[in-house]
C-alpha cells in the first residue's frame, strides 16, 4: 500500500518504507507510531490518505491540496513558515537578494509574493523553488545517518570574566550559558545567548574558564569552530560571535547566514 500526504504529497511506501527515516521495509502505515508524522511538512498521520492498492492502481484522494513530488516547498508556501521549519533553505532565497526574514510581512507573504515583490521572474521563481527542495532532501537524507556531533565552541577569557560578573549582579550564581542559533533577524538566522540551568535532552554541555556552556545539537551543527568573545570599545560594547561557517554577515552582527 501506498500512502500520501494530503497536505504536501509526500509518498510512504509500505513496501520500501522510508530508509532515509530510519523507517525499514515492510512496515506497515498503520504500524508507524502515533506520533509518526510527515518528513516534509510535519503533519501528523491523520493527514495521509491511501492513494494506491496492492496492485498499484490509483485511487481517489479526496482532501489532496497539492501534490510536489519535488519536495515540501512551493510557491505557496508561507516565508516565515519556511524559514521556522526548513532554515537550511533560507540561504537559496537570499542569494537572490530577499531577505524577507526579519520584515513583519514574513508573517503573512508567500514565496511567490515575496519573490515577484523582489522583481523575480515565473521561471526564476520555481528554479528557487527547486533548489530549495533540493536542500531540504539533502539534509533530510544527511540527518538520517547516524554521527556523532561534538561540543566544538570557544569562549573566551574575556567574555568569561564578564559572564561571572552578569551572573553575579543577576543573582544567578551557578547558572551557565545556553548558546542557540534560531530563524529570523536580517540574514536569515540569529544568535541568542540567555542564562540557563538545566540541560535538555539533546544538549551538548562543555564547560570553559568556569562556565557551563549549554547547546543543542541542532545549534551545534551550524557552529563548529565558533568563537564568543566579549568586546567593549567605542562604538558600544557586547558579546560578538565569529562564526567561520557563516556566509554572511548582518552590520550588526547578530544575525547570519
């Protein structure tokens, strides 16, 4: 049997399964947890819908919205949406000059909208599209092999020294620093850096200089090699992270992509 997603098309195949999800051969839709949900646009099982029988024929789906075999993405798909679910394609729009992330309007355009907004032409919009789904598949596909990802951060001295004296003047003594890298800002992805005492299940925890460094793996993968540093000068003071992966930068260096 197969089963497809009424609201982005994705296909589950019983027969095949889904290997790149760590789903084996033969295991049956109703067999997936109830929890199960879809690998391009998270909806849950209750959205699937049999589309062929044991013979292959094609059967009627009623409620399918769309069907992109190419991927989770369209046209139609909300900017601000994307950019929460699938930030690893934010890049593509941005290498075409929309940098859509950080307006209110991402609340409320679609790709088509903020592209043909942009001056973008039909057939360079769903050239966009499609790199974008490449994208997606691709890291999809990278998530599913098993690796291990290590705590690879640097603070500091300096930036060390001025955690303790937050800490302190907060009245958060044995707090540490939980680093996470989340969508939005004007390049696409934004730093943020807040106090914190409890290690998540998928955190890596590493300790520099005294302080206790808390971080997912999904903000690891994006700062490997980064360094959090603490400048005061002229111009203003803060915290700054150079972050080698980075292709570009905001002015005001907090945000990236």
């Amino acid at each position: 049997m197969i089963y497809a997603c009424t609201s982005c098309g994705w296909e589950f195949d019983e027969s095949r399964g889904a290997p790149e999800h760590r789903i084996p051969k033969e295991t049956k839709f109703a067999q997936l947890p109830a929890q199960f949900k879809c690998p391009w646009c998270a909806n849950g099982k209750d959205t699937f819908e049999q589309v062929h029988d044991t013979n292959n024929q094609t059967m009627q789906v009623k409620t399918m919205q769309t069907h992109m075999s190419e991927g989770p993405i369209t046209r139609q798909t909300n900017i601000q949406q994307l950019a929460n679910q699938y930030p690893e394609a934010v890049v593509v729009m941005m290498e075409r000059g929309l940098h859509c992330f950080g307006c209110h309007g991402a609340q409320f355009d679609t790709v088509e909208a903020g592209a043909k907004g942009h001056g973008l032409p039909d057939d360079e919009i769903d050239k966009m599209v499609g790199e974008m789904n490449e994208i997606i598949a691709a890291k999809s596909a990278e998530k599913a092999k098993p690796k291990e990802i290590t705590a690879n951060l640097i603070l500091t001295e300096k930036a060390a020294k001025k955690l303790q004296q937050l800490m302190a003047d907060e009245k958060k003594e044995g707090y540490g620093l939980r680093v996470e890298v989340v969508p939005g800002g004007c390049s696409g992805f934004s730093y943020n850096l807040d106090f914190d005492n409890t290690k998540k299940a998928d955190d890596l925890v590493l300790t520099q200089h005294g302080i206790m460094i808390y971080i997912s793996k999904d903000s690891m993968e994006q700062l490997p090699g980064a360094t959090i540093d603490y400048m005061d000068g002229l111009h203003g003071s803060g915290f700054k992270i150079d972050n080698p992966n980075a292709h570009s930068t905001c002015g005001c260096g907090k945000s990236f992509a």
